[in-house]
C-alpha cells in the first residue's frame, strides 16, 4: 500500500525551509553583533542561534526524508523520524541552555559593563527577528492543528522561546546602555542571560516529553477508541459481528485495523461500500490515521 506525503507534509517543508533561512540570516547578524560588542547576551545569543539554525536543519532534512524517501512503500516506522528530530532539537536547545548558563555565572563573577557597535546592531536584529519569529510560531500553531507533527510542535515551541528571548534580549541590551552610569547595571546583562535560558529549558522538557512519547508504540487514547466505537454502533445495521480491533500509534500517525464479518448473503459490492464509508468517517474524525477494515471469520488474538 502506498502512503502519500500530502499536503500537509509539503506545507511543514516549506514551513521549515523558511525557518532555515531566516535561521541562516539570525545568526550571520548575531555573529556580526557579537564581533562588535563586549556582551555576554550577546555571546549567548549567537551560541543559542546557531544551534537552533542546527535544529532546524536537522527538521528540514527528516522532513525531505519523510517526502521524498521510501515512497513506494507502507512504512510503519518512517514517523518515528520526526520525534527523532524532534529529540535532537531537545537536545540540542539543552545543549545551548548549559553554555548560557555557564557564560552567564562567569560573568555574574565578574561582571562588566557592556558596549560596542555591536549592541546597535543586535537592537535592530531583535526587533526584526522578533517579528519574524513570532510570524513563524504562529505559523506552526496553525499548521500542528491542521496536521499534527512532532517536528511542527517543536519548531513551534522553539520560534515562541525565539521570539521571548528576543524581547529579552532587547530589554536587557536597553537597560544596560540606559543605565550604564551605575554599578549594579553590571549584572543586567548575565541575569537576563539566565532568564532566556530558564525559557529554553523549559521548552526542551516539554519536547523531549512529547517526542520519547511518540517513540513508542502505544494503543490508541481513550478518546479516539470511543470515536471508533461510536462509528461502529452507527453502522451496526451492515455487519454481523466484530472480531476484532488494532491500533496503535507510531510517531505522528495512528494505525487502525478493524476485523468484521458481514452477511455472506450480501452483495460484495454494498459490502465495499460500508467498508469504504466507515473507513473515510473514521480518517476525518481521527488526525494522520490509517484505516484498514478487513472481513474475517475468526476473532482476532
């Protein structure tokens, strides 16, 4: 049986591809602020940018896999790449958040007030990126409703803690030059450090929640066991008896067998149509599912 890559899977492609650009262009900018200043945000906004560039590409390319790979086959496993990349994402917005953290105590050590053409410039790139960035978090949000996806969920969670860590950012940068003339400013800019990272950290949690989740193979919520029932009781009248039903999830996509035995002296063609009609019900009521009814004499073990 072949599975089509769908809409959905071109539009989480693109959705990522922009990402990927604007990624490129966030941290070329970072770079060149960081070149021309003396800060530690700004160090930690560079180091943080260029991971999640990294994250980003990481979903693009498992995206493309997922399109354009093993078309021609029915392959159970292939939505377990998206929560893959999604726990490389978690991993690495863990990663960036352990050397915030350790720029920002070093600097709390021994702090210093900041400086250079650079912060100008990062000024500018907040407010632009903040922009484009919430724009792409919501993006996403709309694309995981019409299509769920771990690879969506975790691109929407990282572009919301972009967009709070550029206002962050930006405060704290204003802040610091505002009140340059005190002492304690010092501390401004390694502190606001520690409050993106505390962001980031937490977004990375509820990643890896939702991805090591999806890696396993789980029978369905009880949610969507009740909707297959419901349907079942609607359509009680064209078949004789229920020998069975499976289903389980595997990344992203839910996996529906159904086992039923219908009258043998009923056409096989108004057989294959309550077969037909009961299967598409239960694809547009159950999101990424797969069904498959089939007639069978004997119960299923």
């Amino acid at each position: 049986m072949h599975v089509s890559s769908g809409g959905g899977n071109a539009e989480k492609e693109k959705a990522t591809k922009n990402a990927l650009y604007a990624g490129i262009l966030d941290t070329g900018v970072t770079l060149a602020a960081l070149l021309f200043s003396s800060s530690s945000v700004l160090l930690a906004d560079f180091l943080k940018t260029t991971l999640e560039g990294i994250a980003v590409l990481l979903a693009w390319l498992s995206l493309r896999r997922i399109i354009y790979g093993r078309n021609q086959e029915f392959d159970y496993g292939i939505g377990k790449l998206e929560s893959l990349s999604s726990v490389f994402v978690g991993v690495l917005m863990a990663l960036a958040v352990l050397i915030i953290v350790g720029n920002s105590i070093k600097n709390i050590l021994s702090p210093g007030h900041v400086e250079g053409l650079g912060l100008y410039i990062s000024g500018v790139a907040q407010i632009v990126f903040g922009v484009i960035n919430t724009k792409m978090a919501l993006n996403s949000r709309r694309i995981a409703k019409v299509s769920p996806s771990p690879i969506i969920t975790a691109q929407q969670q990282l572009f919301t803690t972009r967009a709070f860590g550029n206002i962050f950012i930006l405060l704290s940068l204003s802040l610091s030059m505002a009140l340059h003339d005190y002492t304690w400013s010092a501390y401004i800019d390694p502190v606001a450090s520690l409050v993106i990272a505390g962001f980031i950290g937490f977004s990375a949690m509820g990643v890896f929640t939702d991805s090591f989740n999806d890696l396993l193979d789980k029978t369905l919520d009880e949610e969507y066991q009740m909707i297959i029932l419901r349907e079942l009781a609607l359509h009680f009248d064209e078949y004789e008896d229920l020998h069975g039903i499976r289903s389980r999830r595997s990344g992203s996509h839910v996996f529906i067998e159904i086992f039923l035995e219908c009258d043998k002296d009923k056409k096989v063609g108004d057989i294959q149509s309550f077969m037909d009609t009961l299967r598409k019900d239960l694809e547009s009521k159950i999101a990424n599912s797969r069904v498959i009814i089939g007639l069978s004499q004997e119960r299923v073990k």
